[in-house]
C-alpha cells in the first residue's frame, strides 16, 4: 500500500513537471517581460490585434505570442538594423497565418539582388540554408503578389514591415513579415514568421593583432622600398 502511494506521488511529480515543461509561461522582450495571454484575449494561440502586445498595443505585432511558443522563457531583443555581414544562414517557417500564404515568396537579398528560399507553397517547417562565398552584407525580404518585395531593412520600405528579434547572446533570429503596406494592414507581424540562424563567419580579429598585421604591412612597404633604391 505504502509502496503505490509513493508510485502514485512520483507520477504526480512527473506530471507537473511535464506539464509545467511544455508551457511557456513567459518570455522577456529588451528587458520587460510578458505572460501568456488568457484564453479569451487569443486567437488561434495568438494575441487578438484588439489586445495588448510587446508594445503596449500601438503597433499589435502578434508575433509575442510566437515567441512565447517558440522562445517562452527566454529574452529577445528587438533588432531595428535587419541586416547581417555572414557567409550565409539557415532558416525554417515557423507559421504563415495569412490570406496570401500560398502566394508569398521568402529569401534572401544582396546588393546584387534577390534570392528566392521558399516559393508560395512552402509551408510551416519548410528548412532551407544558403551559402555566401565570401561573406557579405544580407537581408531577408517577403515577395506578395505584384512583385511587391518587403525587406527586414526597414529604411528599404515605407514603413516598418518586418518584427525582427535576437534570441539574446545567440545568432537566432525570429523574423515576422507584414504582408499588407503597413497603413492598410493589421500589424500583426505573423503572416510569414521565420526563425533565421545565422552563419558564424570568422572571428574578427582583436584590435591588437591588427596593430600587428599593420605594422608588419608597414615594415613589408618600408622593405620594399629598400629593394627598389
Ligand atoms: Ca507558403
Ligand atoms: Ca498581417
């Protein structure tokens, strides 16, 4: 008897403790942290556009809620730059919860142009990488419908159309496109969502091996010169 009833308390342990697991409860966005919405204030597990968001509601981007599944717990910081300097990147559709989602296209774009990653029928899951060679300047764009192409450099669009957010001290990106020009949309930032893993280039070297590098230039032209009296 005595021995099922200590079964029966590890198996409620167990079960508090996977349950517990599998929530999100929190996650912290540039240092303020948000819970979990109740159950009427969401819709199909998202912050309704009426409601409170990361940004007390002016801009309804939704895509908290997607952090809080995909990242409860953890701390993001907003990104306002939405370009990176690597080799490449590998990148994954968390959800698509748009009219358009059979349609819009995702990739990538240099200063020589774009590259498309996911065509329309791409859905959640779908997993592509690129590689640069060499490493240089990228942003991720949306295509819509018309040969409209939104990028996560904002200043590239009239308004801001992609929420971008670092997994704090990681080089994980969740990136949330708006679809619709930012005046006539919803501003939930969830019609394309992806999570965007960028590629760890070479360490830059530190300033003093660089001092190094250069006086040893300097002495290598100071040689040369030498050579040619
Ligand atoms: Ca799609
Ligand atoms: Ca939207």
């Amino acid at each position: 008897m005595k021995k099922l009833f200590l079964i029966n308390i590890l198996g409620l342990a167990l079960f508090v403790c996977t349950t517990s697991m599998a929530m999100a409860t929190s996650v912290t966005i540039d240092s303020t942290t948000y819970t979990t919405a109740s159950s009427s204030t969401t819709y199909g597990g998202f912050i309704a556009p009426s409601n409170t968001s990361w940004d007390s509601g002016s801009n309804k981007i939704n895509i908290v809620d997607w952090l809080l599944t995909y990242g409860g717990n953890n701390s993001y910081t907003y990104v306002t730059t939405g370009t990176w300097l690597s080799d490449g990147a590998s990148s994954v559709i968390l959800a698509e919860i748009a009219g358009n989602a059979n349609t819009n296209t995702f990739g990538y774009y240099t200063e020589s142009g774009r590259t498309q990653l996911f065509n329309g029928s791409a859905s959640t899951n779908a997993t592509t990488d690129f590689n640069l060679n060499p490493a240089q300047i990228f942003g991720f764009y949306l295509g819509v419908s018309g040969g409209t192409f939104y990028y996560t450099d904002n200043s590239l669009n009239q308004n801001i159309q992609a929420a971008i957010f670092q997994l704090n001290d990681t080089n994980q990106y969740i990136i949330g496109f708006e679809d619709l020009p930012y005046g006539s949309s919803d501003k939930d930032f969830q019609d394309m969502i992806v999570k965007a893993t960028i590629d760890q280039t070479a360490p830059v070297p530190e300033p003093a091996t660089m001092l190094l590098l250069g006086s040893g230039l300097l002495g290598l032209a100071g040689f040369r010169k030498k050579i040619k009296k």
